[in-house]
C-alpha cells in the first residue's frame, strides 16, 4: 500500500523535473499562449452586445440590456432563413463532395508507379491552393461568361446553340461553387493522407501481395483501414463548419441574380454588422452560428465514435 501511495508523488515529481529540464522549450510557446489569450480568448467578452442595445458612445457598461431580444428578432428575419438555408447547403455539399476528395486523390497519386510523374502530379495539383481565391474566381468568371473560353468552345463542338448564362442562373452557383473548391483545395488536401500512406508498414503490402490480393483489395483492406482515424478526425472539425457557409464564394461568385443560392449567413452578418451598424445583432448572428457549430463538433465527435470508434476528444 505504500508503494501504490508513492507512486502518484514519483510520477508529479517526474513531471515537475521534466518542465525544469525543458525550461527553454516552456519558454518558447508562452507568446503562442499569449496570443491566444489576447486575441481569441479576451475578445469572447464582447459577445456580451448580443444582449445588449450596444452604442458605441455608451460602451459595454453603459448600453442598454434588452436580453434575447436580437435572438428573436433574427428568427423571425426571413433573410436569415433564406442565407441559413443557402449556408448549410453549400457546407453541405462541401462536407459530402469536396470533402472525401483529397482521400481519393491521394489514394490515386499512391498508386501511380512511375515516381516522377507522381511527383510532377503532387506539384501541379498544389498550386492553387496558393493564388488568392480573388484571382480564382476572377479566372473562373472568365472561363464561364458568355463570351468565354467554355461557351466558345461548346459551340464550337455543336453540345449548345446558345450560350450559358453560368453566373446568372441562381441553380448553378451551388455547383460551380462546389467545383471550383475541388479545383482549388483537393491537391493541397491530400498531402496529409499522402502523409498517413507513407507511414503504414510495407511489410503488410508485402504479405498481402504474397497472398495474391490485388491493388482494390489492398486498397480496401490495408490502406483505407489505416486511414479511418485520420478520416473520422478531419471529419469532426469539418462538421463544425456547417453553419459558417464560404464568404468568399458568396462575395466573389455571387451577384444579384444568383442571390437566392449565394448569399450566406456570413455575409448577412458583415451585412448588418458593418453596412448597417447593427453590431448587437450581428454579435446575435455570430454567436448563433457558434453555438451551432459547438453543438456540431460534440455530435460528430459522439457519432464518429459510436461507428468507427474513434473520436477526437
């Protein structure tokens, strides 16, 4: 018994001698702290307008108290409704389609026998991952207007007579906006499960091949078995994103004809926050959205370890 009481003050005194050892490294990651403390953590103080009729003149102290009346009022907003719709159904799709894609991609680059091409193909599919998403949809408003190198090229080959009004026809944003993100973020995605690839065993390719399975099958039973933790994991903080749309996408990409299916919670926020300087009910919109995307994250993560076991807190 004395021993088992001993133990507990051994393993504290391990851990007091290991901090002192790594004093320096302690050292180095309390700016990092410090930064989260001042810039993300402070500032959640001021969610304190969202029940408040915030004047700027007045302060946090000064303004009046009107308690869940922001709240109320949104939910009764059927332009909230309308950008609450559009936003989980873009992130919908986002979760559903461009999701999944760096895994499939990676899977695919994996596969491919010849090292110089796949590393010419890892690089060229990075690269727009790194221009700026306003010269992105710039080049992609181009390439789909009227006059555009689609339209053009679809006439040529006789598939149209006349040409297509991408940007205008609010049906098409969903989709375009959902291939533009797979265009843009799939390569720069898979590097994290090329990552994970490289890490399993070759020895379990080995005896799977000496057993005669084939590529499907090694694929199916040895990498997307080793890849299902790392899956589940982006998954549960992807799943948080349900209720925050793509700003850029509805900015950038959207206009006034495509306004039913591009304009998102985000920018209803900015919206009435900056354009109109309603900043209690645009903290109100925010810290809605936060609310729901908390209760998003602890639902993935309770689904993901009820199916797959695996969970990330």
């Amino acid at each position: 018994m004395k021993e088992a009481m001993a133990t507990p003050n051994k393993q504290g005194g391990g851990t007091w001698k290991k901090l002192k050892s790594q004093w320096t490294l302690q050292l180095m990651i309390l700016p990092c702290i410090a930064f989260l403390i001042v810039f993300a953590y402070i500032p959640l103080a001021g969610n304190i307008i969202a029940f408040q009729n915030f004047k700027i003149t007045s302060g946090f102290t000064g303004s009046e108290f009107v308690g869940l009346s922001h709240f109320a009022e949104m939910l009764r907003d059927p332009t909230f409704h309308q950008a609450m719709k559009n936003t989980v159904l873009l992130s919908l799709l986002y979760l559903l389609v461009v999701f999944p894609m760096p895994l499939l991609f990676a899977l695919l680059i994996n596969e491919i026998p010849f090292r110089r091409f796949r590393k010419l193909v890892q690089t060229t599919s990075y690269l727009p991952h790194f221009i700026a998403f306003a010269m992105v949809a710039s080049m992609w408003i181009i390439l789909l207007d009227p006059k555009g190198l689609v339209n053009e090229t679809m006439q040529l080959l006789h598939l149209i007579r006349h040409p297509i009004e991408f940007w205008t026809e609010p049906g098409l944003f969903r989709p375009l906006s959902t291939l533009i993100s797979i265009w843009k973020e799939t390569g720069w995605g898979a590097i994290i499960f090329l990552a994970a690839i490289a890490g399993i065993q070759p020895d379990l390719y080995e005896a799977a091949m000496i057993d005669g399975a084939g590529r499907i099958k090694r694929i199916l039973h040895i990498t997307l078995p080793n890849l299902i933790p790392l899956f589940a994991m982006l998954f549960i903080l992807k799943a948080g994103t349900l209720f925050t749309g793509n700003l850029d996408h509805s900015i950038l990409l959207g206009n006034s004809f495509n306004k039913d299916t591009s304009y998102v919670i985000e920018y209803y926020s900015l919206q009435m926050g900056l354009e109109l300087t309603r900043y209690s009910y645009a903290t109100a919109v925010s810290s809605f959205q936060a609310l729901m995307s908390l209760l998003l994250v602890l639902f993935a993560n309770w689904f993901s370890g009820r199916v797959s076991g695996n969970r990330l807190f």
